[in-house]
C-alpha cells in the first residue's frame, strides 16, 4: 500500500481538483470520480503520498481512530509557548 497505510499521522484538506480523472478510495477501494466534493489525505503532511478519498470514509476512518492527525500524535510540548513568551 505504497507506504499510505503505515504514517503515524495525516493531514486532510478538500480536493480542488478539476481534471476529469477518476481516483481509486484507499479506504473503502471504491471510484471516485474527481469532479465529486471529496478530500485529499496527505500521510504526515507528504503531498507526493496523497490520495484522494471520499469525504465519508474519512469521516468514518476518523471515527475508527484510523487517522490520527499531527496534533493528536505530536501534542505541543506545555512548555513551549512559555518559552516563547519569554523570549520576548
Ligand atoms: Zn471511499
């Protein structure tokens, strides 16, 4: 699975996409056609590992605990805005 599978943590945005190409779902393995609202996920933030994928199987993979994003696995260490307040 190209590497799409494994990412400790993902990044979401809608697709604009406005080519008549139709993408495979990595979630459910369905079609997409391009020109449906749906989203691209990026794992860790990769934009050449990014998939396209139907707005509902993210909704559901995040239900599942499947699509973790950066700030869920990378919380912001508590002393860092400290550390920046200080500094100034
Ligand atoms: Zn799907």
């Amino acid at each position: 699975m190209d590497g799409f599978g494994d990412a400790r943590w993902y990044a979401m945005r809608p697709a604009g996409s406005r080519k008549p190409a139709t993408y495979r779902c990595p979630f459910c393995r369905g079609h997409l056609p391009a020109l449906t609202d749906h989203l691209l996920v990026l794992p860790e933030g990769d934009a050449t590992r990014r998939r396209h994928a139907h707005t509902a199987c993210v909704t559901r993979a995040r239900a599942n605990g499947r699509l973790p994003l950066r700030e869920e696995v990378e919380p912001l260490r508590p002393g860092l805005l400290a550390r920046l307040l200080r500094r100034s």
